[in-house]
C-alpha cells in the first residue's frame, strides 16, 4: 500500500473509534452505529467526503418519513422492512442517494425494530449519531495532500521540454542536425503529461475552489500541443529541406517557441505564419520535384504549427477572470 492509503487506513480507524466514544459519553443508543457512519463517509478526497455529507443529511429526513409510514401502516415487521428497503433504495437511485443507502438502512432498522415505533427520541439519537459521524469525517479529511507545488513543477518542465523541441525542430531546418526518429523521448512527454492531468484531477477533488479546473485545462492544452508537435516531429525528421523558405519557417518555429508562455500575446506571430504560408504558396515556382517536395512540406509544417498557437489561443479565451487573478502574474 502506498503512503495515502495507510493515512486513509489510519483516518478511519481513529474516526470511527472517536465517533462511537462521543456518542457514547452523550449516552445516545447504538452508538457504534456513529462509527460506521464515520467510515462509510471519509473519502478518497475531501470534495467527495462534502458531497457525500449533503446527500446523508438530505437523505435523513426522507429515511423518518419512510419509517414512520412503513411503522404505523404495515403490521407485519418483515413487511414493513421489506416495503422500507424498496422504497428507500428505489428514491435514493432516483435522488442519487447511492451512497447514503447503508446508513439509511441501518436507521431504518433502529426505527423498526422499537417496540415504540418512531418517536421523538429516537429520531433525536439517530440524527445525532449521523452528525457526529459526519463531522468527524469531515473533520478528518479536511487536512488532504497539496499537489499543487508538484503540479507545477511538472508544468515548468512540460513547458521547457516542448520548448526545447520546437528550437531543435528550428535548428534541423537551419543546418540539418539530427533529429531523434522514434520520437520515443515525445511519447515519454505524453506520459508525463497524462500523469499530471491525473494529478491535478486529484487535486481539483481535495480543494473547494471554484477555479481549480485551470491546472486540467492548461495540461489538456499542452497535451494537444505535444500531439501536434508528435506530427511535426515525423514530417521534418523525415524530410531533408534545401529550399530558401526552410530559413523562414525556422524563424517562424523560433517565434512560436518564445510564445508558448499563455501570457503573451500569440495574435502577430499567428499572422506572421498566415504570411509565410502565403508566400510559399504564391512565391516562385519550384524548379524540380525535390523544391516542389520541400515547399509542400513546409506549407504543412506552417498548418500544423498554426494549430498548436490556435489550441493555445482557445484556452486563453476560455479561462475565466478569476482564474487569471488566481494564476497569472
């Protein structure tokens, strides 16, 4: 087991113990049921233990009701629990109750196995037993993992290694240099940035923050940008160019490479590349097949680094004013 584990291991043993021994010194009856409410409420992150929170205490109100009908209306004891399980499992899948179903029927049970029924008392021990349960689990997930230094530092090293990418692309151009034909190193990337969005996932579900997708969001972006990049990689490392626009379109790849950074402005190196493009295109005609070969390439070259400005583009217009404050400089 990994380290998270055993801290959630240990979350529910000590919470559980300390729910059953709270509501045994308020004198409550069944207490150890707080205990089982405690653990069936820790989550795996502090997002899902709240959610689930909410649905236990708006759920508990509907478990009375179907008690006391089920009590006073149904004689037979067998019936009227069976009658309780139906309705209760059947209103908690269409509510969404899912998780709430355990408890609700360890509570229903109390209710209906009381020579009593349903009285005051009773529903005052079972919605104390749920609260203290409740707390206790929120009490104990509160203090959850930070990824978000981690999450950072992937950020900076994603960045600097497509960074990278992009000047060898430009520097293959220029004079030739070798590029890595398996684009191994590329795939690693992908991984690396697959991971991160898991991370960052996780730590979205430990924070209550309304703007804390921007993490998800900007790794999705780099992820399609290393896609591109993948694509681009193939075209120019199998591709020897002695055409006069290969200077031009690594001047280009260099401009976009100084750009990556969300916070500048990418509208004038877009317009730079609609240019090239245009001037491949319409410039002089290519004297043989292997000129012919090399313009075309480039044009693609141009396209597919044009999409990865646009990608970046998209995410810049969709981030939220808030977001900004909380993650730009």
């Amino acid at each position: 087991m990994n380290k998270h584990t055993w801290i959630q291991v240990f979350k529910i043993g000590i919470g559980s113990a300390l729910a059953i021994l709270i509501a045994e010194v308020m004198g409550l009856s069944y207490a150890t049921s707080a205990g089982i409410v405690t653990l069936l409420t820790i989550q795996n992150t502090r997002k899902d233990t709240f959610h689930l929170a909410i649905k236990r205490v708006t759920s508990f109100g509907a478990t009375m009701l179907l008690a006391f009908v089920c009590v006073n209306f149904i004689p037979m004891r067998y019936v009227s629990f069976g009658v309780f399980m139906l309705a209760l499992v059947g209103l908690s899948y269409y509510l969404d109750w899912n998780g709430a179903i355990s408890v609700n029927a360890v509570i229903g049970t109390h209710v209906l196995l009381m020579e009593n029924g349903l009285t005051w008392k009773l529903v005052g021990n079972e919605a104390a037993m749920v609260v203290i349960g409740i707390v206790i689990a929120v009490i104990f997930n509160m203090r959850m993992p930070d990824k978000e230094v981690e999450i950072q530092m992937d950020i900076s090293h994603i960045d600097a290694y497509i960074n990278a990418n992009l000047h060898s692309i430009a520097d293959h151009l220029c004079n030739h240099s070798k590029l890595n034909k398996d684009r191994k190193h590329l795939s690693s990337l992908l991984e690396h940035i697959s991971e991160a969005i898991d991370k960052a996932y996780a730590n979205r579900n430990n924070t209550l923050r309304s703007h804390s997708d921007y993490y998800i969001d900007y790794l999705n972006l780099r992820k399609e940008q290393c896609e591109i990049l993948l694509h681009v990689y193939y075209i120019v490392a199998h591709h020897d160019f002695v055409v006069e626009e290969a200077q031009i379109v690594a001047e280009v790849i260099r401009e976009v490479a100084g750009h990556l950074h969300v916070q500048k402005e990418i509208e004038a190196v877009m317009d730079k590349i609609d240019k090239v493009a245009y001037s491949i295109i319409h410039g002089d005609m290519p004297t043989d097949h292997k000129e012919f070969e090399g313009k075309a390439v480039l044009y693609q070259l141009l396209y597919e680094i044009r999409e990865l400005l646009w990608h970046q583009d998209m995410f810049v217009q969709n981030i939220t004013e808030e977001q900004v404050l909380a993650y730009w400089d």
